[in-house]
C-alpha cells in the first residue's frame, strides 16, 4: 500500500483487506486474475472516489459495480491497463464496493492490480465473513465450456476423463434404446392384435425422438 499524498492512496490486489471470493487465479506476482462469472472483489473505504486498475484480455467482459450493497452500475474494462472509475462524489464515512463478473469463462480473463482512493483516502478493514453460507454443487463436469481448458491447467485430465465417461455413457444408453425398438417392432410384427400393435408403434416413435435429441 502507498500513499502518493494525502488525498491519494494506492493499495495493491495483494493487501489482505481486500475481499475476493470466486475462481480467481493468484498465481501471478502483477496481478489477481479473475476468470469466471460470479467471481467478485470487495473494499471498505473512506474516501471521496475510487478507482480500479484493471486490464481484460478481450475487452468483452461485463463487471457490476455494486456501491454499498445498493446501486449498480456497469463496468467493461478495456483491453488497456489503465484506471477505471468505479464512483465519485461520495459522503464522509464508510463506503462499500464491489467488482462482480456477469461475464462467462469464454469472454477471457480481467488482470486486477488494485485499489486508488482520492481524497480523504482511508483503508478499512474488510467484512466478517457470514456465518450462514449456501453450499452449491454444480454441474460443470458436463459443461461444455469447461473442456476447453489451457494446456497448463491443473484440471486438464480430470475435464477429458469426464467427457470420456459421459461419451461411454451415452453409447450405451443409445444402443440400450435401438435394442428396446427393435425388440419392439419384433414384438408387433409376431402378434395380431391391434392394441397392442398400436401401443408398439406409439412406444417405437417416442424411443426414436429420444435417440435423435
């Protein structure tokens, strides 16, 4: 953390105030790198204005600007590094603000390198965590997304494995349905009644609108 001035102050992605929360990469010495949506990043402050130094590797990624849990504004950061203002014109006393990621995974990553306060710049400590939190379980072992992974990532087999599993999967249960059908037609073909003939042809149409989707 440095302090340029007295109405200025600077504080580095490293500074333990500063909350994140998410899929963010620490593993470069610049710059915390937040890759996929819902990732946030969270200050208390006292200042007049704030501003985030930020650099996004396509220039297409949306953030919300959350102001003291209550307005939202928008954020695209350029591909640039440079400041991005995130408010201005604010009251003395305590301040909230939050960077939150409405982007998805394929809109690249955003380099945060942190924090400028102006103007009766002041850190403040960051939020006792909540102690009710919601475990979620996701789905992303069968999202598509998620096999397009970088050559160094840790969960590069884990992601191929999974697709291996889920494509062993779906050959059987594809070859399962195309033996129910022809049984099926068998079935109707050595039988002369009609209700049962119907209720056969009524089981094969919906087999084979299953086996196309």
């Amino acid at each position: 953390m440095s302090c340029k001035n007295n109405n200025e102050l600077v504080i580095p992605f490293s500074n333990s105030e500063i909350a994140f929360s998410g899929r963010i990469d620490f593993s470069q010495e610049e710059a915390a790198e937040i890759y996929w949506s819902g990732s946030s990043i969270k200050i208390n402050f006292e200042g007049e204005s704030i501003e985030a130094l930020l650099k996004d590797e396509s220039g297409d990624n949306y953030y919300n600007v959350i102001l003291d849990n209550d307005s939202i504004s928008i954020l695209r950061p350029s591909k640039v590094k440079q400041y991005h203002q995130l408010a201005s014109g604010l009251s003395k006393g305590k301040h909230t603000v939050e960077l939150f990621k409405r982007a998805e995974w394929d809109r690249g990553k955003t380099s945060f390198y942190g924090f400028k306060i102006n103007s009766g710049a002041k850190l403040l400590s960051k939020s006792a965590p909540k102690n009710r939190k919601i475990e979620f379980y996701g789905n992303d072992g069968v999202c598509l997304f998620k096999y397009f992974v970088d050559q160094d990532d840790p969960q590069k087999l884990f992601s191929w494995g999974m697709l291996g599993v889920n494509f062993f999967c779906f050959i059987i249960i594809s070859l399962s349905y195309l033996y129910i059908n022809l049984e099926s037609i068998k079935s109707g073909n050595s039988t002369n009644n009609r209700q049962a003939n119907d209720r056969n042809r009524r089981m094969q149409r919906k087999i084979s609108i299953i086996i196309e989707t």
